[in-house]
C-alpha cells in the first residue's frame, strides 16, 4: 500500500515547530501542497523540506484569521483538501481549582475554540462543496485524569475529542478524525520530557518516548484516500503508555 497525498492541498496550524512541523513536512514529502501557519512563523520552518510549501504568520486564535488563511491557501493553491488544527497552549500548570479566568479562558480558545473556528472558515470555503479531511490534535491527557497539574489542558483536549466525534456525525462525507499523543519529545512538552521523559519511557512498552514524525506519519496515512472508510474516530499513538496503569492518570 502507497501512502500518497499527490494532489492534495493542506493547510497545518501550530506548524513552526514540534509535531506540526513534522505534520507539515511529511505531507509535503508525500505529495501535498501545504500552508503552514502559526504565530511566529518564518522561512527557516521551510528549511529541509522537500516539496511545495508556504508560510503565513497567523495568530491562530482569530477568527478573522481563520478566515483569511483559508481563502489566501486556495487562493494560492487553486484548492484545500486537509485541514489539520494542531497549535495549542498550556499557559497553566497547577490544579485545576487554581487556574485563573484570564489563563482558563486563553486554554480554551486556543485549543477548542479555534478548532472550531478554522474548521468553519474551511467548511464554507472549501469542504462544504468538496469534502475534506479535518484532523484534530488532541492529547492522551483528554482520556485519562492527571495529578500532575494538566487538568485544565486536559479538560481543552477531551472537549476536542468529542468534537471530533460530533463533528463527524454532522458534516460527513466530510472526514472528522483526532489523534491523542503521548509524551512526544517537542519543545511544547519540554518541561515534562525533560523532568520525567526517562522515568515514562522505562514504564512504555516500547520503551521510548514519542518523536514528531510518529504523530506525522500517522496523520499522512489518515489524511490520504487509504483512510477513506475512517471517521470519528481519535487514535492514541503512546508507544503503548495506556497499558500501564501507572500511566493511564
């Protein structure tokens, strides 16, 4: 079986670095054309990259944003096939009772709110005439309860998780589908690789953290015609993390 996204155009939030980066890279080598969005974004994200891309500085929590990406991508493209809502924030760290209203809030914009938005500016665009593919970013976190001071992004990420579901059930033949990472070795996730990645990838039966390109090379083979049967459905890639009760929360 060949994955191939030939002839596909993609646009990738969160795409400067970590899992979005390599999202954006590895749908590029397999084909598609892609945009690739974030804040801070600039021509060095293209650097390595084999294939058509481009980059648009975009504060991912505007809706105005959303809107216009998506038009400046078929616009440069001709079209839009994929769209995947990657980009997220964590500005909290701490129990979930202790989360300010300012910090709660930017959580919940930026990693559900925002799904919603740039989904909607490439439904009416794009998908609502020539169904897509969305693929949601999600986080094992929204599955599992934490101790650990991740309440409040997790609560952000089971919220996507349904949404990926609901979504699903009202937009088809439009695809709908989430992936739900572990602990993958990024920048976002420094603190916790750094302080508790050797203590987690000795209890992982695969006995290694995540890399970037297990998340991509995934999300290819869901965003290519090979998936074509798979909806509403969001996939746990952990290196098998799950299995261990001293994992799962």
């Amino acid at each position: 079986m060949e994955v191939s996204l030939k002839g596909k155009v993609a646009l990738v939030t969160g795409a400067s670095r970590g899992i979005g980066l390599a999202i954006a890279k590895t749908f590029a080598e397999s084909g598609a054309s892609v945009m690739m969005v974030s804040r801070k974004i600039d021509e060095s994200a293209m650097e390595g990259i084999e294939g058509e891309v481009a980059i648009r500085p975009a504060n991912v929590g505007d809706p105005t944003a959303a809107t216009d990406v998506v038009r400046e991508t078929i616009s440069k493209f001709g079209r839009l096939d994929i769209l995947v809502n990657n980009a997220a924030t964590n500005p909290y760290y701490g129990p979930t009772m202790g989360v300010d209203e300012g910090r709660y809030d930017k959580t919940f914009q930026i990693n559900l709110k925002a799904p919603l938005q740039w989904t909607q500016a490439a439904y009416e665009a794009a998908f609502k005439e020539n169904p897509g593919v969305i693929i949601n970013i999600a986080s094992v976190g929204g599955l599992r309860t934490d101790g650990g001071g991740l309440g409040v992004y997790n609560l952000t990420k089971a919220a996507l998780i349904h949404f990926t579901r609901q979504l699903a059930s009202e937009i088809g033949p439009n695809r709908v589908i989430g992936i739900a990472p572990g602990l993958v070795k990024t920048d976002f996730a420094g603190f916790l690789v750094e302080n508790f990645g050797d203590k987690i990838a000795a209890t992982v039966p695969l006995k290694r953290l995540g890399e970037p390109e297990d998340i991509a090379n995934f999300a290819t083979f869901l965003a290519s015609d090979s998936a074509s049967w798979i909806t509403g459905e969001t996939y746990v890639i952990d290196g098998g993390a799950g299995l261990n009760t001293s994992n799962a929360g």
